[in-house]
C-alpha cells in the first residue's frame, strides 16, 4: 500500500499544498519549523483517523481559520485507488468520507490503511514510561482488530466511573459496596478481552522482534519481550475482590489491565537500567519494526512507515541499517523528514534506491527532485 497523492488545506502552517509521492522512499526535507513534520501528520491523520501528536483537532487548524481539510489517494495491494477525505471545522466533529461514503464511527475506519511511525522521542517514551508501551501495544492491535478498539473504549469508560465513585466514596467518607460492584462486574468482559488480545500478539511479536534486534546489534546480545499482567496471575474476580479495601484507601482502581506492561529485556536483565544509548536506540526500532511486520502479517498489506527527524536520536550507522532493512521487498512506502536532504539522499544512493525530494518552507514545498 502507498499514498500516490495527498492535498492540505488549512492544516497546521499549510494553506494549501498538493503532493505527489514516490511509491517508495521520500524525502522531505527544510529547516526546523517548516513543516516537515506535519506532512507526517497528515498521512498518518488520513490513515488512522486521527494525529499522531495532538489529541485536540483543533489545534491542528491553521492559525486564525475554521477549519481543516485533508485529501488523499492511497492505493492498496492490488492497485485499487481509495480516496480520502477528511473534514474538520472548528468546534464540530469530524467528518472522515472514504470513497464517498461518509464514516459513521471511527472504529470503521481504524485498520484500513495501516501505518506505523517512527518518532525522535520514542527511545525515552517507550522505555521510559509504561503507559507509552500499553499505548504501543494498543495501537498495533486496534488496527487489526475492531473488537478490540470496542473493549478498551468500554473498559476506560467503565474505568472512569468506578474511578469516580471512588473518589466520591473517599471524599465522603461513604462506601455503597453492591453500587461499587455494578461497575466491577461489567468490566470483566472488556478486561479479557483485553488482555488475551495482548497475549496473543506479544507472542507473536516476540520472534519478529527478536530478528529484527538480532540485525540491528549484529548477534552480539538477544533483545527480549514479556508481557506482565496482574490477569496472568490470578482471575479478574479474585484480583478485584484482593485490591477492594486498597482500592478504598486510595480512591481509585489499583489494578486491571490499565497497568499492564511490556518488559523490555537484553540478555535477560532490564534494558533501561543495563542497556547502552546504543542498544536502547535498536531495541525501539526492533520493536517498531517488528510491529511492522505484524501488521503486515495479520492484514497482507504493506503498511506505510512514517520516520520523524530519525538523525536527531540515531547516528549515521542505525540510520543506514535502519533503511537497508526498509528497501527490502517486505517494505512498502516511507516517508522521511530530515533537516539536511544530503545525508538520507547519500545513504539511499549508497543501497541503490531510488526516491523523491521535498523541500519545504514556511509551509509550502518550494522544491522536488
């Protein structure tokens, strides 16, 4: 799968911009603040239905404007053009048109054109923060698996709720245990869910991964993944019924599989405290890879890859590794942003790629090659 084409209106520092991509490698290319990144965005918006940095559309809208509007043509594996639209005026909900045909829930639309991204920040967030690798996980599964998107949207709903009323039965001195329960018991469903989804694609991922880190570290260490969670070790019942009075104490819900977690390891011993910025750096682009490789597994289709500045946290090296790997035939589209065209330029010519170049400024694309 590949974006042929993609028109921005209003979105970010674009006014109004068409561009035409190469199926394969591109390169776009400008100072700091151009708008480089947002060019990212919008393929990614236009694939997933939403952006992959800010959560309030209407942060996106160009500066002093009422609204946003994106275009695209993506084309699937057997050459079928797909054309997209997405609508966004200000303060009224979004509009997502695929063919034509208005997309009445975004759920719908989720998985279609699948996309994986590679961003500067990822080695600090996903090692860094557990709640940055739930959102990894949860991202690679909801763009296969629709029922999935449904339970984690119910069960953070439901988790909200419980939440509150225990934050009320803290603050009130009060406890209403049968009311507490109604809530308790209609997350189990979602819960198991949940978490066998996530079993299931961990192992999965666990071999990609490994492959991937093995190419990257040249064999001189092995890169482990392990999924923790508190529904591993005993059942949802018993393990609400086991965190009640600290749930009380707390006024909040202590457990579940919104603290689950995936354990980064090397050699057996935990990457963030034993790992070098080296081999923190290939272990996050394993992982990304590897998710890659899932969804191009489960969905038989290429997803595009989308790399964000990847100079700014890799050295030349991984950069090259990196993009080896991403000419093979098991790759599909790329889309680079970089702020100097002649190092990506020069590492493509090297491995015999051919490509297109973006340069871009204040927001508009003043050059292509």
């Amino acid at each position: 799968m590949y974006i042929n084409q993609i028109k921005l209106v209003q979105f970010r520092n674009y006014v109004s911009q068409v561009i035409g991509f190469h199926p394969k490698f591109n390169v776009i290319t400008g100072r700091n603040g151009a708008g480089k990144t947002s060019i990212l965005e919008a393929v990614y918006y236009l694939s997933m239905g939403k952006s992959c940095f800010s959560s309030l559309d209407k942060q996106i809208i160009h500066h002093e404007k009422d609204f946003f509007r994106l275009e695209g043509s993506l084309v699937d594996r057997v050459g079928e053009d797909h054309e997209v639209v997405v609508k966004n005026p200000r303060d009224v909900k979004k509009e997502i048109l695929l063919s034509g045909v208005k997309i009445e829930r975004l759920q719908e639309y989720i998985g279609k054109f699948p996309c994986v991204i590679i961003a500067p920040d990822d080695v600090y967030t996903l090692l860094d923060a557990s709640e940055a690798r739930r959102n990894f996980i949860n991202n690679t599964i909801v763009q296969s698996d629709v029922a999935y998107l449904t339970a984690i949207m119910q069960y953070a709903q439901l988790l909200k709720q419980r939440n509150s009323l225990l934050k009320h039965f803290h603050g009130t001195k009060s406890f209403d245990r049968i009311l507490l329960d109604t809530y308790t018991a209609q997350m189990h469903a979602p819960s198991q869910y949940i978490h066998s989804k996530r079993s299931e694609v961990v192992d999965i991922l666990k071999p990609l991964f490994k492959e991937f880190y093995f190419t990257l570290s040249k064999g001189v260490e092995v890169g482990e993944l392990n999924y923790e969670s508190s529904l591993a070790e005993m059942d949802f019942h018993d393990m609400m019924a086991k965190n009640l009075d600290k749930d009380r104490i707390l006024g909040r819900t202590s457990g579940g599989v919104h603290r689950d977690d995936i354990a980064c390891l090397m050699d057996g011993r935990p990457l963030k405290t034993y790992g070098s910025q080296g081999q923190l750096k290939s272990f996050v682009l394993s992982l990304k890879l590897a998710q890659y490789a899932y969804l191009h597994l489960i969905k038989k289709e290429k997803p595009l890859i989308l790399l964000d500045d990847i100079f700014d946290k890799l050295d030349p090296l991984r950069v090259k590794q990196l993009l080896e790997i991403l000419s093979g035939d098991d790759f599909g589209q790329v889309i680079i942003t970089d702020t100097q065209s002649e190092r990506i330029s020069t590492i493509l010519d090297e491995i015999n790629q051919t490509f297109s170049i973006f340069v871009i400024d204040k927001g508009k694309v003043i050059g292509q090659a």
